[in-house]
C-alpha cells in the first residue's frame, strides 16, 4: 500500500530544528515556519521549503524518498548602530547550523516509521526582496519508512 509521507516528513524536519539548540541560538523555535511564514515575520527566521516525493516500494518497505530545501534569511547583525556581523555572514552561520542539525539524523516520523535525513548541498545569495539581507538554502534528501 503506498503511502505519501511529505506530511510526517515536514513535521519531524520541523522538530528536529526546533529542538536543535545551536538553531535556535540564531533563529528562535518561533521563527522557524513550514512553507508560509507569519506576516512580516521577525528576521532572522527559516522557512521549510517546497517538497517533492516519490514512492519507496519493497517487499518488506514502504515509504516516500523526499527531497527538500530549507531556506534562511537574515540581515546583519547589529548592536546599535555597530554591525556585529554582516548578512552574509550571519546567513550562512544560521544554514550551516541548519545543514549540522539534520545531516544524518534519522527522527521518528508522527504516526510511526523514521525519516533518514542527508545533506546534499547548499547555496547562498542576495534575497532578492530585501537588498540587505542573504539567503542561505540547504538540500536534503530523506527517506521516510513508514512500514
């Protein structure tokens, strides 16, 4: 019977770096959304991207092979009027840290199974809907058993 696990999947990744306290150090728990931020959310913060799936079958498995990207945003640092740390910088701190809570993690889905999380590379450019700010994008691939 096939299963489509993009659902569980977004839950456990979500979890997972929610619970991650070198995250949460750069981007509060409440700062780290699904696909749809808040309104006017609150900088720095993450963004689980658009996934896609495909079907896992075996005689014994049954499960979806996701592919994701997580997206963070963030401006310069400041203290003041004195940058702490520019936003390029400070955006490609929050991925690695991002890419360092789900490589090679394997939490348990909601509703049963686990997911198999790996890095699978990353990139960091200008947001281009805010001229100081950057945006970090880490790749994984995961796969999620669910029998």
């Amino acid at each position: 019977m096939a299963s489509d696990a993009l659902l569980p999947a977004r839950r456990a990744i979500l979890a997972t770096l929610k619970a991650d306290l070198a995250v949460t150090e750069l981007v509060p728990a409440s700062s780290i959304y699904p696909q749809v931020a808040a309104p006017s959310p609150t900088w720095p913060f993450i963004i689980y991207g658009s996934p896609s799936g495909l079907p896992i079958r075996s005689a014994c498995v049954d499960g979806t092979e996701v592919t994701v990207a997580i997206h963070s945003f963030a401006r310069a640092r400041m203290v003041g009027s004195q940058m702490m740390e520019t936003a390029e910088d400070h955006a490609a701190r929050i991925g690695a840290a991002v890419a360092r809570a789900l490589d090679g993690k394997r939490p348990e889905l909601p509703g049963g199974g686990y997911l198999r999380i790996s890095y699978r590379g990353s990139q960091l450019l200008i947001d281009g809907a805010e001229a100081d700010a950057f945006h970090h994008i880490v790749n994984f691939r995961c796969r999620a058993i669910t029998s």
